[in-house]
C-alpha cells in the first residue's frame, strides 16, 4: 500500500480483525477494480452500467463509480483544471480501493485523461485486482455521437480544456483490456469485457 | 439527495440501470450506514471491527471505514483544524453514502465532534438507513484508558484542538443508539448494536 507521510499526526494503524479473504468467502467473489478510460462519448458510462447488471444477473455483488455522478457529490470542490483532475482521480482510486477491498466489483467509468494518474489508481490495490479497459471509441465516432453535446461546445470554443480538442488525453499503454466499440453493441462490449475478466482470474 | 450546485459544469445524470432495490436482492440485506461517534479512546473502531466480524459470521456483506485508517489515503491532505474536520467527516459520508447504495453495511468509526457534520452525513443516504450510535464512554474513562497517549500528550499542550480536552465534542441529541461502554464488553456492545439493528429492520 503507498501510504506516504500524511499531512496529519498521531494516527495508528488498526489491524483488521477481518480480512478481505474472509469478506470474500461470504460473497463468493474477488473484489478488484475494473478501470474504463476512454473520451467523452466513447461509451464508458453506459457500458459500466450495462457490465452491472450483467454482473448482478450472475449475482455478484457490483458497483459502478461514475465519473458524472460523482462530481455532483464527493467531488464536488473538482473541476476541470489538470489539478482538479489529477484530484479527482486520486479521490475516485481511493474510493476503488475501499470497494475492492470489501470484495465488490468496482467499475470506474471516468476519462482520466492522464496516464501517470491511471497507474496512481493502479497502484493503490493489490496486484491482479485493477483491471485497464480502454474504450476505445476514436475521436471522429465521438464527436460524431456528441450525445451532450460537449464536442459542438468545444468547437465553438465555449468550453475550454476538452479532452481530445484542446486537452489531451493519454491512451493506455499497456491495458488489461482494448474495446474497440464502433463495430460492437454495448451487449457485445460488455460480454467481451466478462470474457476478459474470467480470463484474469477474477470471474 | 443532496446535490447543491457543483464547482463544474457540463455535467448529465446517467439513470441507473440498476437499482439499490436490484443489488440489495443479490446481497440478501439491505444497505445502511451505522455511524459511531464518540470521544478519542471511547472503543469506536474497536467495536466497529468486531461488529463488521460478527456480520461476516452472519454472512452479512459489512465494511468498516475507519478514522484513523482512512485519514492516509483518501483524506491525506486534511489535518485536524475544524474547516479540515468538517471536510474529512463530507468526504466520509459521501463514500458512507456510495457503500450504502451499493447494498454494504457500511460502519463508520470517527470522533465526528460537530453535530452537524453528522447530520450532513444523516441527509446524504435514504430515510431510516443511517443509524447514528453514540459510543458513550465517558470522559474520565477514555483519558484513564488512553490507548494511544493522545490524552497525555494534549493535556501536556503537546497536542492542540483535541477533542474533549480544548476542542469542543457535540454529543448527539437523538441518537439511534446509545452504547454506554464503560460497563460492557466489545462483544456485549456489538451484540447490544446488533439487537438495535434488527430492532430498526436492518437486519
């Protein structure tokens, strides 16, 4: 666990009388996190979504933090600044990393444009359990979908620092697992990602 | 819900394709937040840890967020002044909140001093799913027990702002539960808390 100094004093660790094994054992399954990253509109929310209830269907126990919802809440101090979302991110992969280690099956649907802040998140769970899924939706389908109409906005130059206009964003160099969705339901992109994840021991 | 105006824009809700009702069928239980408050020293996380196990052993899905515990990683950056405080117990709540849709016990254990910082908490779940338990040990019993040396330390004026000592504790007015604990085992606590839930219909 990277636990590095924090700004408050006078704190003990308290040992676990129970562990995330034993949490495990009662619900009959691995907790680990399933990180989309993706543009706007590539299909990250709607697909975490529908990998939900599938999952629920085979009754595990699943949880998606979403990157809009949860701005209206925890996050809700954020915006868009690369501080605010290097943040954000940090806020988002601290939280996975509770619901993983109550043995839930955490899907994070966020653009998380930047790849030094993916890998933080990584690093906060134990190994094997952070599952990268790229959606990897390109530019043209997702400016073409534009289902809130952001990249018009962004265009137009009335919404600055829009990821894949005029803010970057960093594709995964190594993810668990590459969606490509412009050819696929979200059906078939959510049994895919299933596949994927039995083939990593996590299903 | 509480959902005051966030600092970003451009934001949409997604509707849940699944509901808390839905995940609460494949858990067998239903999601809450029961939330200890108490002096330093009073047994909270103590008996928040035990009662997670007693869950477990009841094959409940329980999680503790933990004060100490939490304050390395999510809530790094906040010290102990009151603005900082008040934000650590925001932040709580609101992954309390996120725990208790996803259908978890979800048991929390913080000095939460100020009442209300605990009623914020309380607005941010559903009617009759937060369970406030005031952990009861008086004064002069947490500071003879003093499991970390905090006590010594503040009364020393080593330690400013402790609570109790020069910063104020707002004891609950209407709790849920109150656990008087200077008489009781940790098992008699949890067992005591585990009849008030199910007195509530949460068990």
């Amino acid at each position: 666990m990277s636990t590095s100094t924090p700004k408050s004093t006078n704190i003990t660790w308290h040992g676990a009388n129970v562990t995330r094994d034993e949490r495990e054992e009662v619900l009959g399954q691995k907790g680990c996190v399933v990180w989309l990253t993706g543009l706007s509109g590539s299909g990250k929310s709607t697909i975490a979504r529908r990998l939900e209830q599938k999952l629920l269907e085979m009754g595990r126990t699943a949880y998606v933090l979403d990157g809009d919802n949860l701005r209206f809440k925890l996050n809700k101090d954020l915006g868009f600044s690369p501080e605010d979302r290097t943040e954000n991110i940090r806020r988002v992969g601290r939280v996975a990393e509770l619901f993983c280690d109550a043995g839930v099956i955490c899907i994070t649907a966020f653009i998380s444009p930047y790849r030094v802040d993916r890998d933080a998140a990584r690093e906060m769970v134990p190994d094997g359990r952070f599952v990268e899924v790229h959606v990897a939706t390109d530019l043209a389908t997702c400016e073409a979908r534009d289902p809130k109409g952001l990249y018009g906005k962004a265009r137009a130059g009335e919404i600055k620092g829009f990821t894949g206009i005029d803010a970057p964003y960093e594709a995964p160099a190594a993810a668990e697992i590459t969606l490509s969705t412009a050819d696929r339901s979200v059906d078939a992109s959510c049994d895919a990602l299933i596949e994927g994840l039995q083939g990593l021991g996590l299903l």
